[in-house]
C-alpha cells in the first residue's frame, strides 16, 4: 500500500508537471551551445576586446567628470 501510494504520488506530480509545461512552454529557456569554427571565435574575441577598450574609457572619462564635480 504505501509504495502503492508513493508511486501514485510520483506519477501525478509528473503529470501535473507535463500539463503545466505544455500550458507554459516559455519557461524551457535553456541555454543552448553552438559550435563555431575557430577562426570566427578568434574574431569574435578580437572584436569583443577592441568594443570593452572603448567603453572602459568611457567609463573613466565619465567617472573622473563625475568625482571633479562632487569635490566642487
């Protein structure tokens, strides 16, 4: 009786789940893996570092301007 009831409990959290998958499918956002040669990979980083260079010197011109202000 009570493996019985264990399984019967297993089998309907299952379902439930199923039916609430089917309701909702947004909520399977996985992260999915995609396999690119290795020269696109390098000019992918290439490009990346070049872009962060940029915006770290933004970002100190703009944190600079910001402390000389607050110590007016």
């Amino acid at each position: 009786m009570n493996l019985s009831l264990t399984l019967f409990l297993i089998g309907f959290v299952l379902i439930i789940y199923g039916y609430m998958n089917q309701l909702n499918p947004s909520c399977n956002n996985r992260t999915t893996t995609k396999i690119v040669p290795r020269h696109i990979y390098d000019e992918m980083l290439k490009n990346a570092s070049i872009a962060s260079v940029g915006v770290n010197q933004d970002s100190k011109s703009s944190a600079n301007s910001v402390t000389s202000s607050d110590t007016n």
